[in-house]
C-alpha cells in the first residue's frame, strides 16, 4: 500500500483534478479520501478546541498510547 498526499483549495466549481504519478498502471483500483481541515476562524476559538480536547476520550487514548510507545526510549540514555 501507498500513500500520496496532494494539498489543494477548493476552486469556485468545486472540482479537483487528481494527479496520479505515473508508475500507477493503468486500471489499478484505487481509494480516494478526502478530508477537509476546517481551520478554526480565531485565537479564542482554537483555545476553545484544546480546552475541550482535555476531555475527548479518543485524543487522550491516543496521548497514553504515544507516551507508552516512548517510555522504553526516555529510560535509555543517549549516546
């Protein structure tokens, strides 16, 4: 499996063209996602979202999963 990301605006007709690279053959099946980033509109309301973070059970699983994945790491020393 692989991953290609492209960044794009949204045009005025709402149409995206996608680019595939060329070693792709031809009639390969492929899966198109879209995921839109709503950008938060202020300051206050990106402070919003982090206050509320603190309580959304998915992000702080997922806090406790990373800092499991580094603990072995933190106790070995750098060389």
């Amino acid at each position: 499996m692989e991953a290609i990301k492209q960044m794009v605006r949204i045009p005025e007709d709402h149409e995206i063209k996608i680019k595939i690279p060329y070693y792709i053959p031809e009639n390969e099946v492929v899966e198109v996602l879209l995921i839109v980033k709503k950008k938060p509109a202020a300051f206050k309301q990106k402070v919003e979202e982090l206050k509320e973070a603190v309580r959304d059970k998915v992000f702080l699983d997922d806090l406790r999963d990373v800092s499991e994945d580094f603990k072995a790491l933190d106790l070995e020393g750098w060389a």
